[in-house]
C-alpha cells in the first residue's frame, strides 16, 4: 500500500469538520428544496408524510441527492482552499486499462451479495425501493443516471479525494504503512455510516475498504470512481430487470 506524500501538510481535523459540515449543509439543502416542492405540488400532508413516505415522489430524491452533492461540492472546495490538501496531479487522468475498474465495481457487488444471501435477509432492497419506487419513465432514468454516475463521482471525490487522502496525510508520516492502513479503515467506517443504512453498512464498509485502496495505490481517483460506478450499475440492471420481467 503506497504511504501518502503531499508536499503540503493539509489541516486534517479541520478538512474532516469541513466533510462533516458540507455533510450536514447538503441535508439541508435537500430539505429546503423538498420543502419548496412540497408547497408547489401541494403534497398531500406535507413533510411530515413525505419523511414517512415508503416510496417518495421522484422530485423528492432528486432533490435530496442534488442538495446532498452542493453539501459536499462545498466541502471539497473548503478541504482544497482552506484545508491546504493539494489536489492529486493525476486524480481525474485516465489509462486504458480503466475499464477493468468498473468489471471490478460489478464483481464487488456480486460477491457481497453472495456474502449476504445466507441471511435471508428481507429488507435488502428496501433503499433501491425507497428510491425508485415512484420513479417511471423519464424520471426513472434521471434518478438512475444520478445513481449510477453522479452519486459515485461526488461520493468518491469527497470520501476518498478528501477525507481518506487528509487522514492519510495525516496518519502515514507517523505510523507509514500502517498508517495509511488506518486511514483506508477509518474513512471506509465514515462512508459506511454516511448512507445510514444499517443492514447494508458491512457490504459498505467493505466497498470503502476497496475504493480508498485503489486511490492509495493508484493516486487517482478514476479507478475507484469507475469500480463504484460498476458496483452501483449491477443494481441498477438488477432493478431494471424486474421491471420488466415481473
């Protein structure tokens, strides 16, 4: 595992607080904008019914996921300008062999699938569903681009371009390999916990392991972007799927 060196030691308590706050300002954000919808459309019982609602109106998950992304725009730029974390020079440089990242993010998917089938688990869906589950046609596939390209670019930009890279620098000059082990950990646990989706939090605890990984070999974020895309996009198909066949 390649230890971290940027030439500039980046503020990491205060870059992980900026993470946390643009965190906390994308929910915001997300509310404002349901809210404001909610007003226009009418919705019938207002937040309260929309917060309990099992299956959303498309509007509201756009809207929540796009408020989400400002929140965490926000903090990547505050980690870049304020923080001093210096940007990978090759973070968004792309090399042939990429392509195998995104069979990478699918067989990922696979096999915690397969690592989850012997529970019986009966509520595995229950976040796809909450998503899409009001979404036909054209708002479908605008949720489904989201989901499939854009949740993945923010997320690995701000997950492991940002926290993950500032908890390296941090912790490799003292404890070196072992060090940067540690980041790789701890910012797997932080993006796990972010989805707030418990029964889903091993198999993405284990995706964080594997994506903040990739960057720390790599030094780019292209491969960890597109094996998260490859991992989001086999549910998707497995969404798809259904629709049609049942």
């Amino acid at each position: 595992m390649t230890v971290t060196k940027d030439k500039k030691q980046p503020r990491v308590v205060a870059i992980i607080v900026m993470a946390l706050a643009g965190f906390v300002l994308g929910q915001v954000v997300a509310s404002l904008g349901d809210a404001t919808l909610v007003a226009v459309t009418r919705y019938p019982g207002g937040m309260a019914a929309l917060a309990s609602a099992t299956a959303p109106p498309w509007w509201a998950n756009t809207v929540g996921l796009a408020g989400l992304w400002v929140g965490f725009g926000v903090a990547i730029s505050l980690a870049h300008r304020r923080g001093g974390l210096v940007a990978l020079p090759d973070a968004w440089r792309a090399r042939r062999y990429d392509a195998g990242f995104f069979l990478l993010g699918i067989a990922l998917q696979l096999l915690v699938g397969l690592a989850y089938l012997p529970f019986h688990f009966k509520n595995m869906n229950a976040p796809v569903n909450h998503l899409f589950g009001a979404a036909h046609g054209a708002s479908f596939a605008l949720l489904a681009v989201m989901t499939v390209v854009g949740a993945p670019l923010m997320e690995e930009w701000l997950f492991r371009g940002v926290v993950f890279r500032a908890l390296d620098a941090g912790l490799s000059p003292h404890w070196g390999r072992g060090g940067t082990a540690l980041a790789v950990t701890l910012s797997a646990a932080i993006f796990a916990a972010a989805h707030a989706e418990w029964l889903q939090l091993p198999g993405l605890f284990f995706l964080g392991l594997v994506l903040a990984t990739l960057v720390a070999r790599t030094r780019r974020l292209v491969p960890a972007v597109l094996t998260h895309v490859g991992f989001n996009a086999l549910t998707m198909a497995s969404l798809v799927s259904q629709r049609l066949y049942h």
